[in-house]
C-alpha cells in the first residue's frame, strides 16, 4: 500500500519484513544475532548455516539494508533522501514476500491468525 502512495518509508518496511524473516531463521537455528546487527541483512544472513535453504535466497535483498535507517531520516542539509527505484522495490517486495510464506508453511504458522498462536514448528529448516 506504501508503495502504491509513493511513500518513502515503502523499502523500511520491505527491509524490516526480510529482517524479522531472517530473525525467525537464525532463532531456529540456536543463533543470537547482536543488537548492533539487527538492521544488517548481510550480516544476519551470513550468520545462517548454509545448510539453510533460505540463506542465499537473501542475498539479492541485502541493498534493502540502507533503507533500515539512512533513508528514513533527514540528511545534515535537511532534504530527504530519495526512494528506492521501483523496480528495486518491486523485485524485493515480490521475493520477501515469497519468502514469507514459504518460511510461515515451515513453521506452521497462519499469517492469518493472531499473534497468540505459536508455530508449531520450531525445527530449523534444511535442504
């Protein structure tokens, strides 16, 4: 919808959705990403073994890592940096979301259903 309206912070979103994504992965895994990396998609990726099948999948999104913070903020002169391309943010937004639900399917999650409902499955994924 973000995108639809042309509203910059269309890419945060996308970046957040592959980040959480990602955080749900290496969860999985027994591996704790540190704070300070919580916005770097290369960084939380490279954590993940790369017996997960979802690991390269990412690599093409890591560029969504500068819309974590540097675009949504005023640069030092005061104007606004610009969006992402659309067709950068298409690309994306059409992968995490693929992305999404095949890792809900994994876990057995309902993206439907509220967020009191546990997955019910915590296994780690693997090809």
């Amino acid at each position: 919808m973000l995108a639809a309206k042309q509203n910059r912070n269309d890419a945060y979103h996308a970046q957040q959705a592959a980040e959480k994504i990602l955080l749900s992965l290496l969860t999985s895994e027994g591996i704790r990403a540190e704070r300070h990396d919580s916005h770097r998609l290369d960084v939380l990726r490279d954590l993940l073994p790369d017996e997960n099948p979802f690991k390269e999948r990412f690599r093409s999104l890591t560029f969504l890592t500068i819309y974590a913070t540097t675009y949504r903020y005023p640069k030092d002169a005061g104007r606004m940096p610009a969006r992402a391309e659309k067709d950068d943010l298409d690309f994306a937004m059409k992968a995490v979301g693929e992305i999404l639900a095949e890792v809900a399917v994994h876990f057995g999650v309902m993206l439907a259903d509220s967020d009191k409902v546990p997955a019910t499955i915590s296994a780690a994924p693997r090809k």
